[in-house]
C-alpha cells in the first residue's frame, strides 16, 4: 500500500483475533486513498463493476458515484 503498488484491498478477517491486524491495514488503506472492502458481497460488487468498466472501454462519463445515483432518486 504505502509504495502504491496496491489498488484494492479486501479484507474479510474471521476470527476478532486479527483485527488489530485490519485496523493496521485499514489504517494505511484510507491513508494511502485505496477502496477497503470488508465484505465478500461488497467485494463482488466492486468486482462486477470493474468488468463492466472494463467492458465499455473505460468510458468514465458513464461512472455515477453512489451519492450522484441517490441524488438522481430523490
């Protein structure tokens, strides 16, 4: 993470014995600016949405963030 050789971390710890581990590693995720995920359902949903952006040869003017999709809805 900190040489920037990292994009996404997913870490889905099962025993509470390694969450000082986590903490540590969610720590420099966020600092560093890289997506953490902590769920198996998330994780599946970033990775659907990376084939999908890959798919249409990254057209980035057809990426909505979370807070654009809900804004839309109201």
């Amino acid at each position: 993470i900190i040489n920037g050789q990292i994009n996404l971390v997913i870490n889905t710890p099962r025993e509470k014995a390694l969450t000082h581990t986590g903490s540590a590693l969610r720590r420099s995720a966020i600092k560093a600016r890289v997506p953490y995920i902590t769920t198996l359902d998330g994780a599946n949903a970033a990775i659907e949405g990376i084939i999908t952006v890959k798919s249409q040869n990254n057209n980035s003017d057809s990426l909505l963030s979370i807070k654009e999709w809900h804004n839309m809805i109201k």
